[in-house]
C-alpha cells in the first residue's frame, strides 16, 4: 500500500513536471508582446490562485511590513523573470531558453552566501565552471547581433532574475503557505505590468485567449501547485532532480507542438547544464 501511495505521488510529480514545462512551448508560440503575455498570465493566474486559496480556506494576511517588502521585492523580480525567459524563447528557441534558464540552480547556490549566513562552497566554482562550458556550447559565436546568443544572454537573465527571487522568499516559505505566496507574486505582477497594456500590443487577446488561460491556468496556477505540494512527499533535491527534467519535456512538446528540432550543440551543451543541477541536488541533500 505504501509502494502505491509513493508511486502515485511519482506520478502526479511527473505530471506537475510535465505541466510547468508547456511555458516554453506556449511562450514562444503566443503571438503578443512578452510583457503582455506575461500580464495576461499573471491575471488569470491570480484569479485562480484566488479562489483556490478561498476554497482552502487559507489566510491572506501578511505578517508585517517587512515581508510586504519582501514579497514587492520579490514579485519585481518573478516579473523580470517571465517577461525575459519569454524574450529568450522568442529570439532563439524552446530549447536553448529553457536550458539556459536551468542554470538557476547552480546561480542560487553561488549567490546564497550573499543572503544568508550559509558559507560558500568552492565546488559551486567548478559547478558554475560547468555551467559556462555548457552555455559557450549552446551558443559558440559571440555575435550581439546573433538572435540565438541574445537567446542564451536573456535566458541567463532570466535564470539570475529567478535565483534571487528563490532566495527573497526562502525564508517566508516557513511562514506561509506556498498557495498564498504565489497568489500575492501575481497579484503584485499584475499590478506593476498594468501599464504595459497602454503602450504595447494587446488586441491579439481575442484569437491567444485560449493558449493564454492554458498558461495561466495548467501551467502557472495547478503545475506549480502540483509541483509546490510535491514537497510534502519527497525530499528537495528529489523534486529538484525531478524538476530538472522539465527542459526535456520542454524539448519534447517543442518538436511535436512547435516542429523544432535541437541541434547537437543543444544536446551537448544542454547535458552539460542538467548535469551540474542533478550533482548539486544530490549534494546538497548529503549535507
């Protein structure tokens, strides 16, 4: 009995994997501007994270002003986040910009010393080290003007904007609930992003709409959910490993949804990332 219960929390894992990894594919394929696309997503998001939160009877009360600092602080840089892994979707492909944005990891532990009083570990050199390696594989020609180093650079972004919004919030995941924390990052998103809707592009809402609740609703408010729920059933680096994966299935959906078929370099350099995730996810839990 216990066997089954383990293999169907396995599975809803993989399939909370499976539902996050549809943002790169529907990222690219949305035909809006990044940050409206990001708005929308985060709207809708908010409005199911909402009522969820509701159903569950969860509080939304924030403690005090200095977590209502942290959790702008936060929100501000989940906002730069999505709105530059999106760019790096759009400029290269599904593949290098989700690749690139999974070396968040390796980045959160090297920037770690800098929040909290963990100490730094020189093998997070040789891990970051690994890392660049796989990125120059990804994208060998330092070109400017080349749309697939622009990719790989915003993706990097994106990956740096992702840990430091990990590390603002590490230590309110003690205090409150996962649901109730990311219901107030899209809330906040939503707000800061309204402008965006007066100076850029929208109208294409009316034929994106479907593709936009599925991003909003599949892969924001359930797969993350999903994912965040996970943790109660398996240890971090289990899920980390876990999650490590979503660039494959990323990739997967890609060839069958989108028709793009990596390149070797995509293979190399791309294995080379997940490597350096799946080591520092088993580390870490040897500690």
């Amino acid at each position: 009995m216990k066997q089954n219960s383990h293999l169907q929390h396995l599975v809803w894992l993989t399939l909370a994997t499976v539902l996050i990894s549809t943002s790169g594919s529907l990222g690219k394929y949305i035909d809006m501007p990044s940050p409206v696309v990001v708005w929308w997503r985060s709207g809708l998001a908010t409005l199911f994270l909402f009522l969820f939160c509701r159903y569950k009877g969860l509080s939304l009360i924030i403690n005090n002003n200095r977590d209502r600092r942290t959790f702008l602080l936060a929100a501000i840089f989940m906002a730069a986040h999505w709105i530059t892994y999106f760019y790096a979707l759009k400029l290269s492909n599904v593949a290098i910009g989700m690749l690139t944005l999974f070396t968040f990891p390796v980045l959160t532990a090297i920037l770690e010393p800098l929040f909290s009083k963990v100490k730094f570990e020189p093998i997070h050199i040789l891990l970051g080290l690994l890392v660049l390696i796989g990125i120059y594989i990804l994208a060998p020609e330092f070109n400017l003007e080349s749309t697939q180093l622009q990719g790989v650079l915003l993706g990097l972004l994106s990956a740096l904007c992702y840990a430091i919004r990990i590390l603002l919030l590490k230590s309110e995941v003690k205090t409150y609930n996962s649901s109730m924390l990311m219901f107030y990052q899209v809330a906040i998103m939503t707000v800061i992003l309204a402008p965006v809707l007066f100076v850029m592009d929208s109208s294409n809402i009316s034929t994106q709409y479907p593709f936009v609740i599925v991003l909003a609703l599949l892969t924001t408010a359930i797969g993350h959910t999903m994912f965040i729920n996970s943790l109660k059933y398996f240890k971090a680096s289990t899920a980390s490993i876990i999650g490590s994966t979503q660039p494959v299935f990323g990739i997967i959906i890609a060839y069958f949804f989108l028709n793009e078929i990596p390149t070797v370099n995509t293979f190399l350099g791309g294995s080379l990332i997940l490597a350096t995730v799946i080591i520092e996810s088993i580390r870490s839990n040897k500690k």
